[in-house]
C-alpha cells in the first residue's frame, strides 16, 4: 500500500466501522477521534487491530492512546514512522 493511501484507509475504516451512516466530508484527516469521544476503548481496539493488519506493523501500548491516534492525520504519521523503522 502506498504512503498517499494510508489516510484515505484509516477513513475508511473508521466511517464503516465506528461512523456508518455518517457524511464522510465531516470527518477530517484533523478530527478529533479520541478526545471528541468518536472511539471509545472497543473501537480504539479495533482501529489498533486494523491498522497492524492493515499496514503490517506492530504497536505498543503506549502507543494507543490520544496522543497517538486522536486524529487521522496522527495515526497517519505513527504508521509511516513503523514502516520506515521496519524497512531500515
């Protein structure tokens, strides 16, 4: 999967899993997921779950938490940052 692509799934996993229904043009790579109360601890789950699939990579606990994953764009840069640190 391409860099560029990596946001536009993170939205689209979160707008079927945790949104459905809802207009796609509300939810912004700058959204607030966690502390706006979007994800709650089971989709924050899954989001984890999805993304480690997703993108083949492994998270920390401490790194499923608001600082790391509140918005699209956050969660965006953690997947790149272990991507690299894997290919490096």
């Amino acid at each position: 999967m391409t860099s560029p692509n990596i946001e536009q799934s993170i939205k689209e996993f979160i707008l079927s899993e945790v949104l459905p229904g809802e207009d796609p043009a509300q939810l912004t790579d700058a959204t607030p997921l966690i502390s706006a109360g979007i994800l709650d601890s089971i989709a924050t789950l899954k989001l984890v779950d999805f993304l480690e699939k997703t993108f083949s990579i492994s998270m920390a606990a401490h790194e499923t938490d608001a600082e790391h994953l509140d918005t699209i764009e956050r969660i965006a840069r953690l997947v790149r940052s272990k991507q690299a640190a894997k290919s490096a």
